[in-house]
C-alpha cells in the first residue's frame, strides 16, 4: 500500500519522545535503531520498533553542524551514533520530491538521502525501512513510500 508523505508521523508517533536504547552500526554504513520494550525473536533481542538506515546517503549534524556521515571511517561513526541513544526522537521530516528524510534527536538531526551507488534502483530497494510491531513495515525508497507486511517483505 502506497502512503503519503504527511502520513509519516502518524506511523513514527509510538516512539516519538522516546530514546533509541541501542543505536548501532551494521554492514558498510548501515544503521539500526531499537525503540520500545525489548523484544526477543528468533535468538536476537530488539526493540518493539526497529529503524534500519539501508541503501543510502547519510549525515548526522549536531545544531546543524556537521559531526559525520555515510563515508566516515567506521570507528568515528561508531562513537557518534551511540551519542543518539540519550536523546529523543521529536521529530520526522519527509521531502518527497527528493526522498530525503530527517530524523530530528533533541539538538541531532539524520538527514537521509537515496543512495547514489545503486544500478537501476526500483520499489525492492529501501532508503531506510521501519518495522512496527503489527508486523508492518514503512518503507522510503524509489517506489515511494509504502507500508508492507513484513512476513511477506523479501527484507524480512
């Protein structure tokens, strides 16, 4: 189902407020997010939401300044990222002409951007995804923004 950018909000209202409780770095420059009560399935423990940071262009600023993004060296962003698990999320922000999305954390904001290194990217690929505890997931990626069902989502 596909969804409009003013309905964002309404998806990410559970957890705006709170704090990430483990904000980690994956695979290349990919970032996870889990929010909520801890949540234990198939031998990992995350939260009862989940944000992953996936194929795309990121920066993190600091009152809008700089502090790293996407291409910086591993253990730097390692250090940053950790500094968004004692803030809150207050806020979201979509541009839907450009799919960038900015995350607001307090005074931090994670500005998101489609990824410039994908060949041919369609509505498979994902900018960032969302799971919800329904087992819905929101995703931004060149199809737009939609809402799947995560049992079905190839990304599952």
């Amino acid at each position: 189902m596909k969804t409009n950018a003013i309905d964002l909000r309404q998806y990410f209202r559970p957890v705006l407020g709170t704090s990430p409780w483990k904000v980690k770095l994956g695979v290349g420059s990919f970032l996870t997010f889990e929010f909520g009560p801890r949540v234990r399935a198939n031998h990992h423990i995350h939260g009862k939401w989940h944000l992953w940071i996936y194929q795309s262009r990121w920066e993190l600023l600091r009152r809008d300044r700089p502090l790293v993004d996407s291409d910086t060296d591993r253990r730097v962003i390692e250090t940053a990222a950790r500094r968004l698990e004692g803030t809150s999320l207050s806020g979201i922000k979509f541009q839907d002409r450009s799919r960038r999305t900015t995350f607001v954390f307090d005074d931090f904001q994670l500005v998101v951007s489609p990824a410039d290194y994908l060949e041919n990217p369609d509505e498979r690929d994902y900018f960032w995804m969302f799971f919800m505890p329904d087992s819905g997931v929101l995703t931004v990626g060149p199809g737009g923004v939609r809402v799947e069902d995560a049992k079905v989502s190839q990304h599952a």
